[in-house]
C-alpha cells in the first residue's frame, strides 16, 4: 500500500520546486524560457517574473500533490 498523502507532498515538492528554480533562473539568463512559455497557459496567473515564481511555486505544488495522491489512491484500489 502506498501512502497517498506521502507522495502527493513528494510529487507536489518535486513539480514545484523545480517549476520556481527555472523561473528564477530563466529570469537572469533566459534559459527554459521555451519550455515555461506554455505553463502560462496551464497556470493562469503564471508568468516569468518574481511574482510568476512564487505562483508557480504554489500552483506546481498543488498541481503535484493532486496528481500524485490520486495515483497513489488508484493504485491502493486496485491492488
């Protein structure tokens, strides 16, 4: 059985931490800026600015979270 709670906070850390740093460093040097273009569409609200970080900090996190409870709970069903 996995335990749903542990790795939505895992998966919710692992999408939004790494959403923020690209942000953040997309801002000084322009790189990634390609790929997060699109998260504005999926995040509204998201932008590439310091403001855009910290919303895509918590959007990812959240949108982490979600995605990984709900594995883990269909997982547990259908074992």
């Amino acid at each position: 059985m996995l335990d749903a709670k542990r790795l939505g906070l895992a998966g919710g850390i692992l999408w939004g931490i790494p959403l923020f740093i690209l942000t953040i460093f997309c801002l000084y040097t322009g790189y990634g800026e390609p790929w997060l273009m699109p998260w504005e569409s999926v995040y509204p609200g998201y932008g590439i600015s310091w403001v855009g970080a910290f919303f895509g900090l918590l959007c990812g996190f959240v949108d982490g979270f979600v995605g990984f409870y709900l594995l883990a709970w269909i997982y547990n069903k259908l074992k």
